[in-house]
C-alpha cells in the first residue's frame, strides 16, 4: 500500500511539473475563464435538435453547433448511419492505403459530382486531412504561403512541412499585395502552396478567391482552400432569393471558378450531420494522397456509417438545401437586425451563418455569459486570449432547424446582457 502511495505521489509530482510550467500567462487566462465561465465543458443529458437540456436540468437553445442543414436528426440520415453500421460494423479496421469499404469510393465520387471537380479524396476528419495533405504537397523543397488569418490547423501542418525542410512565409490576411511580392521573390521554386481559409471561421467573411485564383495562375502556385465552414452552405449562382447561391457546393462553384489551380477542402460535420473531410484533386493526385498523406497510411478512415450517412444527407440536399440555406439565411438576417437595434457591433458582411457580437469590455465576459446561459442559449465565447485584445466576441451560428422563438430567445438574451454591460459603464 505505501509503495502505491508513493508511486501515486511520483506520478502527480511528475505531470505537475508538465502541466504547471506549460502554464504562461496567457495560457492560465485561458484555464480561468474555462472554470468560471457556464458556457464550457456544458455537459448535455438530452439533445433534440437545437433545443439541449445540460446535466442540472436547464434547457439551451443551441446557437453554438455548426451543423448548418441540420440534418443530423434527419430519420433519413439517421437510418442510413444505422445500417451502415449493421453492414460494415463499428469501424472499419483498415488505414485507407490497404483497404477501402466501397462506401467511401461512393462518396468521393457523389462529392466530386455535386463539387464538378475530377475527383476527391476522404479523410477522417479536417484536422487530418490538413496534417497529412499540406506536408506531402510541398515535401522537403516546397513553399507554402499563408495567410495569418487561416486556421490553426493550416498553421500546424505548414510547421510539420518546414520541420522536414519546406519554407514557409506568412502574409497579412487578404493583403495580396504582400502575397504577390511574395510569390515574386520566391518565383523560382517549382512548389508553391498558397494556404487559406475559405469562409472565415468567426466573422463569415468569404476569402477574395477570384484574385487568389489570378495570382496563382500567374505564379504558377497551387491554392489550398480550407472551406470546412462554406461547404454546403455557400453554392453556385448566387442571387437576390438565393444569397448563398444554389446547391451549397462551395466557394469555388460560388464565384463561378475552376479547379485548375485550386485544392478545395471541405468538410461533412458543419453541414451533412456525419464525420469526414475531402480535398477537390485530380485522379493523379488522389492516386497520390492515397500512398504519401500519412493519414491514408498511418490512421484509421472513420466508421462507414460516415459515408452511408453523407450520402442519405445529399439525397436531402437535392431535393430541398436550397429551402433549408434560404431559412438559415433569413434568422441570421433576423438577428443581425435584433442585435444592431440594441446597439451592438458585429462582425457579419456577407450573411453567412456566424455572427461575432463584439464585447467592448472583455473583462465582463465571462458575468456576460452566466447572463446568457441563465436566460437559456448556449453559444461560443472568442475571449482573451485566444482573439487578441479588443476582438473579445460571442461567437453565433445559426442552422436550419433552430426556430424564430429560439432566436427572440437569443435576443432577449442580449438584450439583458446589454442592461448589464450599461449597468458596469461598459460601451457597446
């Protein structure tokens, strides 16, 4: 018994020293408002599509998920997972370079369809595609610019290429000035990667593709566009009924662009109610990934239920998205409305599903969100640290399945936020 003692006591001595000194200030901030705040770690007993009850009994309107169709409570999609699940078991076993369930190869080539681009290639998640996909594009002699802006993941994997001897140079966020001196300086390198976001991830802004597609085929660069947030949403042949456009097939489609020098990537989990990340390719460059994107080699491809639901999903997006983005549509245009009547700031120009409600006084975050939750809606802090100061937000999303009574619920929400940021000599 004592020597288990001691041996316990060793081991917690041994992970403080790992969590203890990991701990800079910044990154204690963060811990801090973690465990004060009631909008992190909720843990939920029940979900039925928007509307969530936590583990105390208190029901949430759900402004925080990103599945913008809402097709994850589809009985369509639901009864699609289940029998994948009966044809093919839990997971299936195999990393994607041995072995295949014919259900993905059916996927990719729904996708590449519904995209119009050659082919695609799936992976298990964004995360991995962009970890296994950017290093194996540009190997130890490649170039990869980046936009400041794009996700952390984009960041991580362009770290693991130049750990192996790519470069890597950064520019300011849509500054294509910078990008194209850039591109000029560094012409002589046969790879080149430009890496960016597609629709912005807190504010909805949608990446200047059109020009990012001339620089690239001046330069002769590739462009990789992370678009996990604009897939489903954001489609071809946008107008006055259809804002996002038709179909939800993405940026590309929706400014009327090509795939010659574009790498599309998207993915399942923000508008298909499912698991999964493609990238738009070639077959030369799906032939590829398969063999030099560690993920296909060294990972597991996720349960096939993914695919058996992805593909029930696009059945429904065929027969009705454009109902569904068009009512995603009108509640934000809602909101956006609600909250510019009271008086606050946000961050929304195109209408997309994301709204960023600023918080000038970023020290009353987290009271502000104890107002929130206690008045029934759970959505996503952007605090200090993790936006810089001044940018402190309430990030929004809004999906097909919420209701204009949880949207009158969000504003209610605000507007007692609002009585108390007045109440504390805060600005809107």
């Amino acid at each position: 018994m004592e020597e288990r003692s001691t041996a316990s006591q060793v081991r917690e001595s041994v992970e403080d020293i790992f969590v203890g000194n990991n701990f800079s200030e910044r990154r204690r901030l963060m811990a801090e408002i973690f465990r004060d705040s009631p909008m992190f770690d909720v843990e939920l007993k029940r979900v039925r599509e928007r509307r969530l009850e936590d583990k105390n009994g208190h029901w949430l309107a759900d402004f925080a998920t990103q599945d913008y169709l809402g097709f994850d409570f589809e009985p369509e999609v639901i009864e699609a997972a289940v029998q994948g699940t009966r044809d093919f078991g839990t997971v299936v076993a195999w990393c994607r370079m041995v072995a295949t369930v014919d259900l993905f190869n059916k996927c990719e080539e729904e996708i590449a369809k519904l995209l119009g681009s050659e082919s695609v290639s799936i992976f298990a998640s964004t995360t991995l595609l962009n970890h296994g996909v950017i290093p194996a594009l540009v190997g130890n002699d490649g170039i990869i610019f980046l936009d400041k802006s794009a996700h952390a993941t984009m960041y991580e994997a362009a770290k693991m290429a130049r750990d192996s001897g790519a470069k890597l140079v950064s520019f300011p966020s849509n500054d294509l000035e910078v990008l194209e001196k850039l591109l000029e300086e560094h012409k002589d390198i046969p790879k080149k990667l430009i890496t960016v976001d597609g629709v912005n991830s807190m504010t909805g802004a949608y990446t200047n593709l059109p020009a990012l597609d001339k620089l690239a085929k001046k330069y002769r660069a590739l462009i990789f566009c992370d678009d996990a947030h604009g897939f489903g949403v954001v489609g071809e042949k946008p107008d006055r009924e259809n804002p996002y456009g038709h179909k939800g097939n993405g940026l590309v489609k929706y400014f009327g662009l090509g795939y010659e020098n574009i790498l599309y990537v998207g993915c399942f989990s923000k508008s298909y109610g499912s698991f999964g990340a493609f990238v738009s390719c070639s077959k030369k460059l799906r032939e590829f990934l398969l063999s030099q994107a560690t993920p296909h080699d060294l990972g597991g491809m996720g349960p096939a239920s993914a695919m058996s639901a992805v593909l029930a999903g696009l059945k429904i997006n065929e027969r009705e998205g454009d109902e569904r983005r068009k009512k995603a549509y009108r509640l934000t245009q809602k909101a956006i409305k609600g909250f510019e009547a009271m008086g606050f700031r946000s961050h929304n120009s195109t209408g997309f599903p994301i709204v960023s409600v600023r918080l000038s006084a970023g020290e009353l975050m987290v009271e502000a969100s104890k107002i929130i939750y206690d008045n029934h809606i759970l959505l996503t802090l952007a605090p200090y640290p993790s936006v810089k100061r001044g940018d402190e937000a309430f990030r929004i999303t809004f999906t097909a399945t919420n209701t204009d009574e949880e949207v009158d619920q969000l504003l209610l929400a605000f507007s007692k936020v609002k009585d108390f940021l007045l109440a504390n000599g805060a600005e809107l």
